[in-house]
C-alpha cells in the first residue's frame, strides 16, 4: 500500500553532475539530451547546488543574462534540501511545502542517493482500481522495477492489465475493459 512507501522506493537514481564553473548553457544542452530535469552542481567534488529546468527559464531566459557566460554558481538553487532516504513520503512532501522546493535530494548517510521531485509523488500514487496496488511505471526511473501493463478506463479508473483481464468490466462505472488498447508502460515516461 502507499503508506509504505520510503523516499527510497521512488526516487529518480540517475544523478547528472557538472561543476559550479560549468555555464547555463552546457547545463540546458545536458538536460535535454538526457531528458532529465535537473542537475547537481558541484564544487571540488562536492555537490552544492542544483539547477533545474525552471530555474534555466526563470533566471536566463526571462531575465536574458547570456546562457553561455552566465556560471551555475550564479543560478543554482543552493543550500540542497536533503531528507533521509527512508523517511516517508508523506515526510518529503511535508519537507517540500516548508521549504518550498519541488526537489529534495535524498540521502543515505553521507551519500546523495537520488533526487525526489514533485513528478516522482505523482506518479508512485497509481493504484489499481481492482486490487488497490500500486501500478508501476517508468516515470520513476527505479532501476530494480519493471513498468507494469495497465489500463484506463473511460471513467478514468485504472487497472493492471492482469487485473482487467479477470474482472473484464471495470468496477467503477461496468464498462468492458477487454477491447480497450493497452499502452506501452514505456510511453508513460513524462507522466
Ligand atoms: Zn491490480
Ligand atoms: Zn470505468
């Protein structure tokens, strides 16, 4: 159930570092070639910062400082917020709303072990309508875990795909969930 779940269940593992002397521009360029939404900004091997899609817009685009000159050190978001990775969910997005932040950085004693943002929370809370487990889904980028078939169903109601195989109409509004298409779990990635 979801009041199990620990910061460590869901978090984005892919960590992308550049140094504080590194530009916005090389930031934007990573990002996109990557398809991620933030980076750790580091100085001598430690992680200092972070700079995030919203702040390349915020702070270069709508202000024009030149993306190619203008260093991370100038426009990250710094002090990181950290929780522990096995703090709840429910804790991190408490910690979120306090320090008003959409991304923590998830620590394991001295280890950053992943970036929690606010898309990871929404994603990990798809449950299935029939059996109340969570479905999961490549937007979590959880290495250990497979996305999962599911389906939706016209009333919004979702279903692992094994589960709508069983039930054959959905429990919710009793429409046939047989000759509905299943999408690739792949193509859910940005949620
Ligand atoms: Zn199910
Ligand atoms: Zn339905």
């Amino acid at each position: 159930m979801s009041g199990a779940l620990r910061v460590r269940d869901i978090i984005n593992r892919k960590i992308t570092r550049l140094k504080e002397s590194a530009s916005v521009k090389e930031a934007a360029d990573l990002m996109l070639k990557n398809n991620i939404g933030s980076i750790l900004v580091e100085k001598k091997g430690k992680s200092i910062g972070i700079i995030t899609e919203r702040d390349v817009v915020k702070k270069i685009v709508a202000t024009g400082l030149p993306p190619t000159s203008t260093k991370l050190r100038d426009v990250m978001s710094s002090p990181l917020i950290a929780i522990d990775c096995n703090a709840s969910i429910g804790e991190a997005v408490q910690l979120m709303l306090r320090r008003k932040v959409r991304r923590l950085i998830a620590t394991d004693g001295e280890d950053i072990v992943g970036i929690f943002t606010e898309r990871d929370i929404v994603g990990s809370f798809w449950t299935c309508t029939w059996c109340h487990k969570r479905i999961r889904r490549s937007s979590l980028l959880v290495p250990k875990e497979k996305p999962e078939f599911y389906i939706t169903c016209t009333c919004g109601a979702r279903y692992h795909s094994p589960c709508a195989n069983q039930i054959v109409h959905c429990h919710e509004c009793s429409s046939s969930l047989i000759e509905m298409d299943y999408p690739d779990p792949e193509e859910t990635l940005s949620g």
